[in-house]
C-alpha cells in the first residue's frame, strides 16, 4: 500500500470558521509533511514532523496549527483564514532515516480549500 | 538559502522528438528528486537521485545528477502526447526539508 489520503477534497470556509484537514498514511513512514501549492506554482512546505514531533516549521501563520496524533495520521487545523490561504494543501509521508539514504516522498491527493 | 532552478518553464514538443530538462541549484546537496503533477492532480514520484553520477531510466524518460555541477537532467526520448504534465526538481535541503523547482510545462503535440 503506497497510498496517501486525504479528507476532505475540497473544502470552502469563511474567514471566521475553524476546520481541520485531515491526512493518513500506512506505510510505516515515520516523516509526514504539509505543503501549500497554489496555482500554477510548486509546492512550499509548511511542516514537516518527523517521529510525531514538529521538526521544521516554515514560519507558517499561527492560523495554520498541525497536529500528529499518532504515526499514521496527520492533523491541519485552520482557524480565521484569509483569502490569500485558498489553495491546494498537500499531504505527504516518507521513510525517515536519520538523513542517511533519505526516500522520496509520496503524495496524498491534496484537499482544495477556498476561502471566501 | 537554496534556490532550486528549473529551464525551461514552458516546452512546448512535437510527437517524436527529444528535449532535455535541466535543473540547477544553488547549494550542496546529493539528494534530488523528480515529480510529475497533471492538471489538478498530486505529484507523482518519478526518479530518486541519491549520489553524484546517478542516472536512472524509466520508459522514455532518464534522469541524471551532477552534484559537482549543482545540475540534474531530465531527457524525455521520442516524446508521446501522454507525457504532457508539469515536471518538478525537488532538492532536499536539510533533512526532511525539501525545495521544488518552479517547474517545467511540457506540452507535447502530435
């Protein structure tokens, strides 16, 4: 099983809501990452937790709050987005091997957001 | 900081004919990655590259890297329309810590 998923698929909130997006993956990897694409542009990387602990956190907004409850599942809380913040929010995961042979990363589908 | 940089952005092919993506970056690394995401789809794991003269093929498409260079090559080999996506270098910058190239659109025509 190589797969990522991701729930919901898309997702449409207001400025004052608060939503979580969600992530899971049973591959054993022990790394799992958020990233941020908008259009036409690569993705940027948000977090990354590496063991269930937050190990890199790209100066993301506090609005954004990740969470990893345990090594499968990965949490995106949102909380008074801007419009700015629509894009599509990518989940991955990969083998975390202290850096020594480090795998690629494989991607879940991605849940849409919009924020209006 | 590192700067992962992709040319050409747009290509633009016929059926048949071959062309070469290049990806430059701009600080040490022997670990490269290349990604391949159709129109609103996710990306899709292409090539790993794990050490300095590393080429690695799959159908018609190989990639190489050049980690004295900085340069990692994606040559596509007599090109099929199902090859049309867009491709991305990705360089792992500090564990775990990936960078993306802005990506290469590649169009190919019949």
């Amino acid at each position: 099983d190589t797969e990522v998923t991701q729930t919901p698929k898309h997702l449409v909130m207001g400025m004052t809501n608060k939503k979580s997006l969600k992530c899971e993956q049973h591959m054993g990897h022990r790394a799992m990452y958020w990233y941020k694409q908008k259009a036409k542009k690569p993705p940027e990387l948000m977090f990354v937790y590496s063991y269930e602990k937050l190990s890199i956190n790209e100066s993301v907004p506090s609005r954004f709050s990740p969470e990893c409850p345990n090594s499968s599942l990965l949490n995106l809380h949102l909380h008074a987005l801007q419009p700015e913040d629509s894009a599509l929010y990518l989940c991955a995961s990969s083998q975390d091997k202290g850096g020594a042979q480090q795998e690629t990363q494989y991607f879940g589908p991605g849940t849409r957001l919009l924020v209006l | 900081e590192l700067k992962v940089e992709q040319n050409p952005l747009f290509l633009s092919m016929q059926e048949g004919k071959n062309y070469t993506i290049y990806c430059n970056y701009s600080t040490t690394s022997d670990r490269l990655y290349w990604y391949r995401q159709d129109p609103g789809k996710s990306l899709e794991s292409l090539f790993v590259l794990l050490s300095n003269g590393a080429v690695k093929q799959e159908g018609r498409l190989m990639a190489s890297l050049d980690t004295k260079a900085r340069l990692s090559t994606l040559h596509i080999t007599a090109a099929v329309h199902d090859l049309s996506a867009t491709y991305f270098c990705a360089v792992d910058y500090n564990n775990n810590d990936m960078r993306f190239g802005a990506g290469t659109r590649l169009t190919v025509k019949p």
